[in-house]
C-alpha cells in the first residue's frame, strides 16, 4: 500500500515537473494605430512607466537607444524602427537587430503579457511588414498568442486633426476647408480595407473607436481595459494616469492652431519652420493673457455641415462595415446641423491681429 502510494506520489510529481517545464503561452497585444486616434498618448504612458508596469504583469520593450542611432526621442517611445526595418529595402542585418534587441526583453520578462505599439502599422502598405514582425516574435518567444488592437478615428475628425497637426509644424498655410479636399485620399481612411488585409494576415483585428475610449478623457484606462489590462494600472499605483493627456495636445487647441496659422502667413512657411520654437513661446504667452480671453474665446477650427456632409459621403463605402463593428460614431444629420460654420480667423485690426504682427515683426 506504501510502495503504491509513494509509486503515484512520485508520477504525479514528475508529471507537475513536466507541466511547469512547458512554456506557458502569453499575450502579445500588437496596437497599430491608426494616426491621430491617441497613440501617442498611449505610448508616452507605457515607455515612461514601463518598469512599474512590468513588475505588475505588462512588458512595453523599449529600443535600445544605442541600437536606433539618430532616432528622435518619439521613436523610442514606440516601436516604429520594427515597422522601418521589416521593410523590404532595408537591409537584413538592420530588421534582425533590432528585433533581437525586442526579443531578448521579451525572454528576460516574466510579465504575462507584451504590448507593442506603433501608429504607423495601420495601412495597406504596412501590413506584410507587421505580418514579418510577428512572425518573428513567434518563432523567437516562445508561445506568443498575438492579437491585433486598432483604434480608429471617423474622417471627418481625423481631417480636421490631421490639419491641426499640419499647421503647427508649418506645412500648410490653407484653411481647413481647402485643405481636407486634397487629403480626402489618405491611405489611413480605407478603413475596409485595411481591416480585410489585418484579418487576412492575422485571422481578427480588434476595432476600438476613439471618441468612445476618450470619453470622460480617460483615453488610456479605457483603452488597457478593451484590450483585458483594465487593472493593470491601479495595481502599479499609477491609476491616474488613466486621464492622461499628451503634452502636446495643448498646442491642438483651436485658438492656439489659429494664432499659428496666422503667424506661417506673415512670415512664410519657411521663416516660421526656422523660428518655430520661438513663435510657439510667443503664442504660449499670448494665449495665457487675461485680456485678449474674449477674442481668444471666438476662435475655431470647424468643418462646415457641407464639407462633414461630404467627407462622410465619399469615405462611406470604407467606414460603413466598420462603423457597425465597432460603433464607430459617424456624423449623423443633428450632428452636421450643429457642426462648425466655417474656420474663424484672426482679424488683422483686432487686439490679437495688431498684437502678433507687432510681435513677428521682431522675429523676422
């Protein structure tokens, strides 16, 4: 009776040894974007709070600066040098080392689940090389099971941002309503089939819409609680940070974008990309006075119900399965009656107007 009773004892203890010997299988939650729909948000929360969050069951790898070179400070934050090497043309050594660098983190961590995030893996263009770079994580960390995260933002919004965005780095001195016409082609609005080519590769793509996961401005809590990670914050104390706003989302205001737009046209593109920083001090001082709040007040950056109307009408055919998969919030009638009437300028007599020419003219 002895004997058959430390006979079993003995099997069940080499069968636990061999189940704790296999790799236990973890989650690889792969977030591609797309532009303007809160990445950057997302990642300066995870680069800057990677080791707290790591030692609470989230790994975010970092790319070792001594491998990215002149990478901008943003490129470390995400994982956009695995997108640029898993291209084709770069060169093979380029794609393996810093893959390796991702990797050896990946086997180094115990954390039960990876997250890798970069906005530029949301195009037609870019899904073979995120198909290469998975498939390389598979193969070198142990048992991966990856899934694929995307928030998505409707058109007419991702317009208007990708204006903003457009004005305060000095690319464009049009208005909005000039502007969203030549952009109405962006390969990040073939939302279908961007969708169709992620599920031919990696058989489900998660769909999240950004207005929803922005609600309340808790884009970050929401967004590590579609993906399963809800507590992952909390449970690191770093629970605040769910509201978390990007640093440069002041400069999105709509007065700050028009006191842009203003200065790029008295000094030229060019002029203002090369005193940029010193236009931007300026605008930060202007925007905090008291007594230019009223005017300041009247300033926004608005499609017309036409051009929303239209927007919506040309990108239908791409955003309509979408939006009932992911309740993506589309301009319905109500919304376009009371959307924007146009793009309010900088009056040149005004306070603000005579204020900034007298203030540029320094700068020029």
């Amino acid at each position: 009776m002895m004997a058959s009773s430390n006979s079993r004892s003995s099997g069940e203890s080499t069968r636990a040894k061999a189940s704790t010997d296999q790799p236990v299988e973890r989650r690889l939650v792969v977030h591609v974007g797309m532009p303007r729909a809160g990445s950057s948000t997302l990642q300066e929360v995870l680069f800057h709070y990677r080791q707290k969050l790591e030692q609470h069951g989230l790994l975010y790898p970092a790319q070792s600066a001594a491998l990215a070179g002149p990478a901008t400070n943003s490129q470390l934050y995400n994982h956009k040098l695995l997108l640029k090497s898993a291209k084709a043309y770069w060169p093979p050594g380029r794609f393996a080392a810093l893959h390796q660098d991702i990797a050896g983190q990946m086997a180094a961590s115990a954390a039960p689940c990876i997250l890798l995030s970069c906005e530029g893996w949301w195009g037609p263009g870019s899904i073979r090389a995120l198909a290469r770079t998975v498939g390389y994580f598979e193969q070198q960390g142990g048992r991966l099971e990856p899934s694929i995260v995307a928030v998505v933002r409707e058109p007419a919004s991702f317009l208007t941002s990708l204006y903003k965005l457009d004005v305060l780095h000095g690319r464009v001195d049009a208005s909005l309503e000039d502007f969203w016409p030549t952009k109405i082609s962006d390969s990040c609005l073939r939302f279908g089939s961007i969708a169709r080519r992620l599920k031919d590769h990696f058989g489900s793509v998660t769909m999240l819409d950004f207005d929803t996961l922005s609600d309340g401005d808790r884009f970050v809590g929401s967004f590590l609680s579609a993906v399963g990670l809800g507590g992952v914050l909390s449970n690191a104390g770093l629970k605040a940070l769910e509201h978390h706003r990007s640093a440069g989302n002041a400069q999105f205001a709509d007065s700050r974008v028009s006191m842009v737009l203003f200065a790029v046209r008295q000094l030229g593109r060019r002029a203002f990309r090369s005193r940029r920083n010193a236009v931007l001090d300026l605008i930060s001082r202007l925007a905090a006075r008291a007594d230019l709040a009223e005017e300041l007040g009247k300033l926004s950056i608005q499609l017309a119900p036409g051009s929303v109307n239209a927007i919506v009408a040309a990108t239908r055919s791409e955003t309509e399965d979408l939006a009932n998969a992911t309740a993506l919030r589309l301009p319905d009638g109500r919304q376009t009656m009371i959307a924007g009437q146009g793009q309010t300028m900088i009056a040149g007599h005004s306070p603000l107007g005579l204020l900034m020419r007298d203030e540029l003219s320094r700068l020029a």
